[in-house]
C-alpha cells in the first residue's frame, strides 16, 4: 500500500501540495534496510523539481549512505542553490563517509557557479590525493570549473588538463572540448585550438552543436576568419549563435559588408536576431561612422521590442555621437532607465568630440549627482584644456588611476608645473603613488629639463615601495 501510495505522489510533482516525504515519514515498524531504500527511492525521484520535499525525506533518514549524501547535494546544485550544496558538503565531512568523483564533481559545479576559486581548488588538491584525476568526467568539470574562473592563468590550467588527458589517452567529451576552446579564444592560443579542433574531427564530435559554435567563436576571436567561416559553412543548420559569433568576428575586423550579407541570411532564414547580434552590427557601423545603416538597425531594434540595456544603448549613443549627432545620443541618453559609467563615458566622448565643452562639464555635474563614480575613460573624454582641470577640482572620487591619469596629462603637453603640484597634492591627500606616478613625474621633468629634481623623485621611488 505504502509503495502504491509513493508511486501515485511521484506523478504529482507538480502539483502544489507535495504528499511523498509525509507517507515516507509515517511508515511504521520498517526495517533500516528497507528505509534507506525507501528514503533514496523516494527524493532521487523528486530531487530534480522538488527540492524542499526531497530534503525533507534526506533529513529523515537515519542512516545516510554515499549515494543519499551524493544525490541530495547534485539536486542543491541543479536547482541553482549551489551555496546550499557547500554547506551540506561542509556537514557530510563531519561523517565517516569519504567524499567520492561524483559528490566532488558536484561541488566542483557549485564552485564554479558562485566563483568560488578557492573552494574548487580544495577540491581539485583532495582529487589528486585520492589519484582520481585520471577519472574523465572529473576532468571534465576540472576544465570548465577553472574555464568559468575567467583568468589567464586558470585558461592555461584549463589547456594543462585537456592536455594531459589526451596523453593519457582518455577521451575528453564535448563538453570538455567547449571549455577548453573557450580559454582558447581567451589566451588567443590559435594552434592549441587547432589542436583541438584536429581532435573533435578525430573522435567524431565535430558536428556537436556547441563544439562547431565554439569553434566558430574561437577562430573568430583568434581573427582567423577564414577557419571561423569554413566551421560556420560546414555546420549543417546554423543558429542564432552561430551567426552572432561570425558576425562579432567580421565586425571585429570592420568588415562590415560581410557582416550584413550574415544579417540579411540570417533575416531570410526567419532567424529572429538577438541583443548581441545589434551590439555587433552597431560597433563596426560606429567605427565606421555610417549613421544611415546604425538608424536601420535601431528601426530594427524598436520592431523587434529590445529595450535600451546598458549593451544597446551605450552602442546607440556611441554611433551617433561619433557621427556627429551628439543631440540624438542625448535623446538615447535620457531615454536609458539604467546607466552605468560607459554609457555616460559614450555620450561624454561624443560631446568633447563636437567641441560642446560646456555641456560635458553640465553633465559631468549630473554625473555626480547620479552618485556614479567616473574613472580613467572619463577623464580621458573631459581632458581638453580646462575640462580636464575643473573635473578632477570638483569630483569626489578620485582613485589612483585618476591621479597618474592628471598628471600624465600635464606631463604630456609639458606642463611640468601641473604635474608637481598634482603630485604634492597626491601625498597631501594620503594617496600613495606607483610606479605609474613615477613615470609620468620622470616624464614631466625630461620635458621641462628639471635634471636634478627627476633625479631626486627616481630615488625616492623605493620609499614608496615602487
């Protein structure tokens, strides 16, 4: 009856009251044997949509195994409670139980989707000390754990791992392929992502939908264009994807007229375009400064209800202030419900460009006034004569960058003066200088002929530590 009774909540999953874990908890006089079962039976059923009930039924068994502690952490992971899964990893070592590949893979995922470097190492060093790093599909979330770290270090750690697979002989998946092109487009490691594409046609895994898009993706950002279109050609039915990433390839280049004969395909084949698929459309026509295609693409834009995010609307405002329709981005501007710095670096760029200087130090006050900090690019757009000045005297954030940023400027046009005294003030305002400051200072004083002054700020350069 209790079984019947089981089998019958199992096909109610998604419903809103939830009656398995209540009837597991109230089977009489059972076995520990037959609870375990029944308890693993029940939530690695429900495990996959409902978490909260298949927790319920975990925490009710009273002798926990491997695989109880193994399936309730991956369901954690799968439905995106990755913190979750730490924690009850965290618990489970508090047991005799050893942690086995396939909990470990588990919270390998879970580092990855939080960024949790540190953690996924932990995990890799305790892999290598049970000898499971010969396990493939521990390497395989090895590779993506530390693709998804998104660092030039962990890309190399990635392509260590594919490697030593390959010699080995195992045989790294799809999946794994994906993940080591992806840290291949990043270091722009163009022959190891030959070396990978000769492997995927090799093991017959070419044709996997996200390898050939990644091999599109990569060769373009290698800007080995000709691989990237021969991948895209071979593809058998090409996708959104696979037509944003060549397309980000040729705008990558300006080859804007390729570009659009990918659009106008991609339009005849009733393929709806995506956000990236303007951003990309709208760089190159912003480079080359042609207003009358980035109108058709924000027509195009408005047809298909994509909204002004901070992608699209930086990228529309960057067009027309570049092309010289400075009151049009501003328009774009006020339309934008959120803004971050580099849309309002877009617009300030676009100003100083049309001489409108007067009006980038108004919005320069709105700016503050927003509580959005500037950086770097924005001193760079407002550095025109007094501009420059008047903003770093009136802003209330100013970082180091901005500082070195100052007195580069004055350095450059000669003004050792400015230089000094930004300097002076610098180490008034407790800021420490880098070797960056150094630089510029050193700059300024070639420039002015101060020989001994220079002198004296290159030997007070390891006071500071530079």
């Amino acid at each position: 009856m209790y079984v019947t009774r089981l089998r019958c909540s199992m096909k109610c999953l998604r419903k809103t009251w939830f009656h398995g874990p209540q009837w597991f908890l109230c089977i009489p006089d059972m076995s520990l044997s037959k609870r375990r079962w029944f308890g693993f039976w029940s939530f690695g059923e429900v495990v996959s949509g409902c978490i909260d009930e298949a927790r319920l039924v975990f925490d009710g068994l009273k002798g926990k195994n491997t695989v109880t502690w193994t399936t309730m952490i991956t369901g954690y992971v799968k439905s995106g409670k990755a913190v979750v899964a730490l924690r009850l990893f965290r618990q489970r070592r508090e047991t005799d139980l050893m942690p086995d590949r396939y909990v470990k893979s588990s919270v390998l995922s879970a580092c990855s989707v939080l960024d949790f470097v540190q953690g996924g190492k932990q995990v890799h060093c305790q892999v290598l000390r049970r000898g499971e790093e010969m396990d493939v599909s521990v390497i395989n979330v090895l590779i993506d754990f530390y693709c998804k770290c998104g660092k030039n270090s962990f890309d190399r750690e990635v392509m260590n791992h594919f490697s030593e697979m390959t010699r080995l002989g195992c045989k790294p998946d799809g999946f794994a392929c994906t993940s080591v092109l992806t840290s291949c487009g990043s270091l722009e490691a163009l022959d190891l992502e030959r070396q990978v594409h000769a492997y995927t046609i090799k093991a017959n895994i070419e044709s996997d939908e996200f390898v050939t898009n990644s091999l599109i993706d990569m060769y373009a950002k290698c800007c080995s264009l000709i691989d990237a279109r021969r991948a895209f050609d071979i593809m058998g039915d090409q996708n959104v994807v696979s037509y944003n990433a060549m397309i980000e390839g040729y705008s990558s280049v300006e080859k804007l007229s390729e570009a659009l004969d990918l659009f106008l395909n991609m339009r005849l084949r009733s393929l709806p375009p995506s956000l990236l698929t303007f951003v990309s459309l709208l760089g190159v026509s912003a480079a080359l400064c042609t207003i009358e295609i980035s109108w058709q693409i924000h027509a195009l834009i408005i047809k298909f209800g994509v909204s002004l995010d901070l992608f699209v609307g930086s990228s529309l405002i960057d067009v027309h202030a570049k092309c010289s329709y400075v009151k049009d981005a501003r328009l774009l501007f006020e339309e934008m419900n959120k803004k971050d710095i580099v849309v309002w670096n877009a617009l300030f760029f676009g100003y100083t460009q049309q001489l409108e200087n007067e009006e980038a130090l108004k919005l320069f006050s709105q700016l503050q006034l927003s509580r959005q900090k500037p950086n770097e690019f924005t001193f760079a757009a407002l550095m025109t004569a007094s501009n420059a000045r008047k903003t770093f005297n009136t802003t209330a954030w100013r970082d180091l960058v901005c500082w070195n940023f100052m007195i580069s400027t004055y350095a450059h046009h000669g003004e050792a003066e400015g230089a000094l005294q930004i300097f002076e003030r610098m180490l008034k305002e407790g800021m420490k200088p880098n070797y960056v400051t150094f630089v510029g200072m050193l700059s300024a004083c070639v420039h002015a002929g101060f020989v001994e002054l220079g002198l004296h700020y290159f030997g007070s350069m390891p006071t500071f530590g530079s």
